[in-house]
C-alpha cells in the first residue's frame, strides 16, 4: 500500500512540474513569478498574511525589473546580423541618450516607427521592425525576394495600417496628421502607378503640387524637371513613355510635392526608383538625392535591389529577411560576406570601391 501511494505521488508531482511548466511558457515572467514568489516567501516569512502579502508584492516586482533589465548590446560590425531568421532587431538606428539641444531637435523630427507588425491571413509579412530614420540621411531598404521591403516602406507611410505598433513623424503619430498636412510632409513613389492619362509630363508633375494648392508654381515645377533631368521630357505625353523615363517624371512630382524655399524638405519614400533607368540613371538619381539630404532638411528612404548602389550611396543600410530586420548599420557593416551569404543564400565575393572604400558585390562563378 506504501508503495502504491508513493508512486501515486510521483506522479502527481511529475503532472504539477509539467502544469506549471506549460501555465510559465504561456504567461511568460509575470506568470513565473506568480506562481513561485508567493511560495517561496510563504516558506522564508511564514504562513501570516500581514507580512507575505507586502513581501511577495516587493520580491516580484524586484524579479520582474531584474527579467527586463537589458544586457550588454554586442554590437560593432555586423553586431546584428547574428540574430536568427525568427529573432527581430529591436535596437533602433540613433539612441536619444547623450544628444545635444540640437541633435535631440533634430532627434525629434525624424520618423519614428516601434513594434511595427503586419499579418496577411495567418502569414506574418512584417514582425516587430523598429527603426528610426534621420534627417539629412539616406536610407537603404534591402532585402531578398519577399523580404517585406515594400511593405515596411507602405507601413512607413501611412499607406497600409499595422496590426501592432507606433509610427511618429516630427514628435507626432501619424495618424494625428491632417492629410492635407501630412502630404506637405510626406511623398511617396511607389514601384508601380497605375496612372493611364493622357496628360502631359508636366501635368503628372504639377499634381505633386496640389497639397500647396489650385495652381502649381511654374519656378517649382521648372526646378524640380531641371533637376530630375525630366525638362527633356516637356510637353510628352506620360502613357508614351519609357519605364524610365516614367520613373524621373514620378521622381520629380514627389520633389514638387516636397519643395519649399527652394529645395525639398520632409520625408522622401521610393520604392526601387532605379528598377527601369539605365546605368547613366541610375548614377544621376543616387547623387540627387545624396545631394539633397546633405542640406539636412530632407530624408530619404529609398528600397533598393542592387546591393553595390546601396553601399554607395546609402548612409544606413536596414536589412530585411522574411518580415524581420535582421541587420542594421553603415554599408561596411551590413554588406559583408556571411551576412550576405547568410540572408541572401547567394554565393558572393566582396572588393573594396576605389574611390570611397565601400563594400562592392560580386557573384562568384
């Protein structure tokens, strides 16, 4: 009989240990804690109420301060990219700690984005991406296939709403920005327009005025062609064109809808602008806009295919992989061999640009 009940006990406490261990990894710390705080203060206080009570409520909160406690960051060169395909990078891109008066203002006008998270039917397409973009800077999105670059991007811009998350623009959600505003501060070229008119270049262009009202400011549109390299294109029709030649014209009623005081200010998104444009192109977009940037007032965040004009031209480079951020940092930091290899599969050598000493990519035979 003896040893009947202590095999029955066993078992009981094989299905507790296996009850508890199930109620701890859906509930996570906080579950932890109170299951086992209030145990082990009942065995070191005592069975009185007045004195656990008070006890298990400090011990708990002192365990659950200590569970989020960070860790050291192991960061540096490709500090990030060893995280797994299933584990996101939380670290945003600019830490407020330490900044000057000015630098927190500037801090305070840039974008914003936390937690951001996007299903798609049971399919997670973006999970948990935090990142912040910075005045004055060109950021790159890159990615494999599928990565979810375009949709960050969309997510970024308001154009699709996520299931978790916050995005901010100058200190304000964006959702609290009027439209009329918001498209003041914000311009967007996506890969595909499904715009079919019969209107003229200059038309297409003048549209990215309408936020600023009825009639486009000829000096603006003149500016914004010369630049673009779109004044060749005058009095075309826009359905006649090349793809390339739609993407400068697109390119330059974004700059129109961002002009004042003579440039562009606010927030530039462009999803993979060089797709269609010849190499001649491709080099006079890029400078464009780091020209642009470097007067601090605009930003852009530009999703690019070709990793070799993304280290060029990009002063930070957010590396996606299947919905996650995966690495982060400067072109010599994210565009390395293992990473590359890693996330994209492809088997790849790096050399070193001789002009600026960015990494450059090269498929092996």
């Amino acid at each position: 009989m003896g040893s009947t009940c202590r095999r029955w006990q066993r078992w009981l406490l094989l299905c507790s240990a296996v009850l508890v261990a199930v109620a701890v990894a859906i509930s996570g710390v906080i579950g932890f804690i109170g299951l086992v705080v209030p145990h082990l203060m009942r065995l070191w206080l005592g069975p009185d109420h007045r004195g656990l009570i008070p006890g298990s409520l400090l011990a708990g909160a002192i365990l659950l301060l200590l569970g989020r406690h960070p860790g050291p960051h192991r960061g540096g060169a490709g500090g990030d990219t060893g995280r797994s395909a299933h584990q996101p990078a939380g670290r945003p891109l600019v830490s407020v700690a330490g900044l000057s008066s000015g630098e927190l203002q500037t801090w305070l006008m840039n974008t914003a984005p936390r937690g951001l998270s996007l299903h798609l039917g049971k399919r997670q397409i973006i999970d948990n991406v935090s990142v912040a973009l910075r005045g004055g800077e060109m950021t790159a999105l890159i990615g494999p296939n599928a990565a979810g670059k375009s949709t960050l991007l969309r997510l970024l811009t308001g154009y699709l709403t996520p299931d978790s998350g916050t995005r901010h623009l100058a200190g304000k959600p964006l959702e609290a920005w009027s439209p009329e505003a918001l498209s003041r501060r914000r311009a967007v070229m996506l890969q595909r327009t499904a715009l079919q008119a019969d209107w003229t270049v200059e038309t297409v262009i003048a549209m990215g005025r309408s936020p600023w009202g009825a009639t486009a400011d000829p000096a603006v549109l003149a500016a914004v062609m010369a630049v673009t390299g779109c004044d060749g294109l005058a009095g075309r029709r826009y359905p006649g064109l090349s793809g390339g030649e739609q993407q400068r014209v697109q390119l330059a009623r974004c700059l129109a809808q961002l002009w004042r005081d003579g440039a562009p200010q606010g927030w530039l998104f462009l999803d993979e602008p060089t797709s269609a444009l010849d190499l001649y192109y491709q080099q006079h977009l890029l400078r464009l806009l780091k020209r642009l940037t470097a007067g601090g007032q605009l930003h852009v965040c530009v999703v690019l295919h070709d990793l070799n004009l993304a280290a060029l031209w990009a002063d930070r480079i957010l590396l996606l992989h299947q919905g996650h951020l995966v690495a982060q940092g400067t072109p010599q930091e994210v565009i390395q061999q293992p990473v590359i290899h890693r996330w994209y599969g492809a088997d790849v050598r790096l050399v070193q640009h001789p002009d600026n000493a960015v990494p450059q990519v090269y498929l092996a035979p």
